[in-house]
C-alpha cells in the first residue's frame, strides 16, 4: 500500500530562521511527487511537481528535492506570510494521488 | 479565470440525514477528485470522475456517492450521516486524469450533530 509520511507534525520558526520539511515514501514505481500549501479556511494550492530522483525546483524562498525514498522542502530565510500547512503527495500510477498528513509551519516575526 | 467552485461552504446535518455537496471545476477541466479531509487522518481520497466515468474511488463506505455532469460539474452525497463524516469535503479539478496538478476549492465543511 503506498504510503507518505510527513514529519516533523509542526515546526515554529523565528522569522530568518532556515528549516527543511521532510516527506518519506513508500510508493512502488513513483511516476510525481507533489507539493502543496493549505491557509487556514482554504483548499490545498499547487506549489511543485517533482518526477525523478536529484530533480529541485525553486520557487521564492522554497526549495524542493526529491531521492528516491524521501522528499524535503527547504524554505530559506522564512516570512510570517509563509506559515501555512505544507502537504506532499505521491503518485504511483496504481492509485490516486496520496497525501500525508502535513507539516504545520509557524514563522514568528 | 474563475477557480474551482463549492457549494454550500459550511453546513450543519443530524445523525441519520443525508447530504449533498456541489463542486463546480475551472473551465475546461474534465477531471473532477474528492476528498475526505480531517485533523486525525488528513486528506482522504473518495472518487474521480472524468467525463462523466468514475476512474477511481477511495476505500469509503458506499454511503458515499459522486456522479459528474456533462458540463463536468460534479455533485456527492453521503447519506445515513454518521457523527465520523464530520469533515472538510475538497473538490479538485484538472485538465486531464490524474495526477497532475490539482486546483482545489475551498472546501464544504460539514458538521454532523
């Protein structure tokens, strides 16, 4: 069964501070790896789409990387406005598109 | 261009009544995905319909229902309403089947009392 963990749950960080969020799969045959922010109140929005090992895409203050067991968003020098929940998915081909849980990230000015 | 669309946005339902929520996709997408989401198990994936077929569906019970409509609109119901489908209901669209990018809407929260 293809699964996806994120970790860590919640990560509060001072306005500056660099962190990475990790995401681990267990997918047979990953064919996408996606990235996406959720706001509060809000539905999830589309932020990268990663396919092959060694593959990074950039985007403002986030960086995301892909091996093949395990995915991280790294966000340099961190805003306030960037505090959201970050969700990764994964896609075998076999079955839709599945999401972890989440990390919570809380940027303090 | 306008995004994805869903109706009602908040709605509170009794054990036992049914419910049915309304997603209207971007223009020109044919692909329509539901979701489940909750605090303990995160984004839940129910069903897809593209023109109209179903092309996949969740590990839910099948009190839960979509279809899609020729204009790619797409509706779910649940019915029999149990206190555990308190949720957030996520309608996603895309231009063609999964995956690729999914444009999600706001979301139809449903309190079960």
């Amino acid at each position: 069964e293809d699964q996806v963990t994120q970790s860590p749950e919640a990560l509060r960080l001072q306005e500056g501070e660099s962190s990475s969020l990790n995401c681990s799969y267990t997918v047979s045959g990953l064919r996408g790896l996606f990235w996406y922010r959720q706001d509060p109140g809000k539905g999830p929005e589309f932020l990268f789409t990663l396919y092959s090992a060694g593959e990074e895409k950039e985007k403002e203050r986030l960086k995301a990387t892909l091996t093949k067991k395990e995915s991280f968003l790294h966000i340099t020098a961190p805003k306030p406005e960037d505090s959201a929940t970050y969700l990764c998915a994964a896609f075998s081909g076999n079955t839709p598109l599945v999401f972890g849980k989440g990390t919570r990230l809380s940027v303090i000015a | 261009k306008a995004g994805v669309t869903q109706t009602p946005r908040y709605l509170i339902k009794t054990r036992g009544q049914q419910v049915t929520l309304s997603c209207s996709p971007i223009s020109g997408h044919r692909s329509v995905s539901w979701y489940q989401q909750t605090p303990g198990q995160g984004l839940q994936f129910l069903f897809e319909y593209f023109s109209e077929t179903q092309r996949n569906k969740g590990n839910f019970p099948g009190r839960f229902s979509g279809r899609q409509f020729s204009n790619s609109r797409s509706e779910m119901n649940v019915s029999t309403l149990e206190l555990g489908d308190s949720a957030l209901y996520l309608c996603a669209s895309s231009f063609q089947s999964q995956p690729g990018e999914l444009f999600f809407g706001e979301g139809s929260r449903l309190t079960v009392l």
